[in-house]
C-alpha cells in the first residue's frame, strides 16, 4: 500500500512540468467594474434580508406550535426552519440578481428597489419579533393556568 502512494507521488513528481508565468506587460488590462452606486443599498437590502431570515427561523424553530409561514411559496416547509430559511434565501438570491441584472442600467430604479425591499424585509423583522412575544405571553399564561389548576 504504501509502496503505490510513494510510486504514484514520484509520477505526479516527475510529469510536473514547471509554469512559466507572463509578464505584466503581456497580461490584457481587466476592464474595470463599473460603479452604479449600488454597493450600500444592496448591504442595506441584505441586512434587512438577514434580519428577517433569522427572526423566521427563531420563530418557526422556537414557536413553530403558535406561529407560521404566511408565504404561499414556502409555507409548506414551516415544520422544517432549516429548509424554510434555506427556500427563503434562495428567493432572495433571486430577486437580488433580478434586480442588479436588469435594474443595473438603470442605477436610480436598483436603488428604490433595494431600499423599498430592505424597508419591507426591516418590517417582517419587527412583525416576526411582536409575534414571538405574544406566543411566548400565550404559552406562560398557559403555563400558569395549568400549575394553577388541580
């Protein structure tokens, strides 16, 4: 066993051939990025998008008995947070390319739409918050109740 790594280790040895590398002057210049202005608004969209993804996950994990998925494309997956945030983040990847592909000529309307969105998903943030406070006031009255009676 041994002796067929150490052969196969002296083949990749000896057929190696060395790299020669180009010259700067040789290398065609790299056109540079352009720059539409969409680097903020789109962190900004993406922290909303976070914000949102990680409150869905808490309460589909923490509260799943009280709360669920309103999304009609994933509402089917509210038993399983992982794969409702995993579903959620990939219509989210989607959107956001939607937006910088065919939004990205025109700089103004990418940024009203990240922004608008990143609003959006900072209010499904808060709203998720508010619910998880009132499933967890519904189960300690609940709780209480049941201690209470005999």
């Amino acid at each position: 066993m041994r002796l067929s790594i150490v052969v196969w280790v002296a083949i990749a040895l000896l057929s190696a051939s060395t790299v020669s590398a180009q010259s700067q002057a040789e290398a065609p210049p790299v056109p540079p990025v352009p720059d539409h202005g969409l680097k903020i608004p789109t962190i900004i969209w993406a922290a909303g998008v976070a914000a949102d993804q990680v409150t869905t996950y808490r309460f589909s994990s923490q509260y799943g008995d009280l709360l669920h998925e309103r999304n009609p494309l994933i509402q089917g997956l509210d038993r399983h947070p992982v794969l409702l945030v995993a579903a959620g983040s990939a219509i989210d990847a989607a959107a956001g390319w939607a937006v910088y592909h065919f939004l990205g000529r025109h700089p103004r309307l990418a940024k009203i739409a990240f922004c608008s969105a990143a609003a959006y998903r900072g209010y499904l943030a808060i709203y998720n918050v508010q619910m998880m406070r009132q499933a967890r006031q519904v189960r300690t009255t609940a709780s209480a109740r049941a201690l209470a009676s005999p």
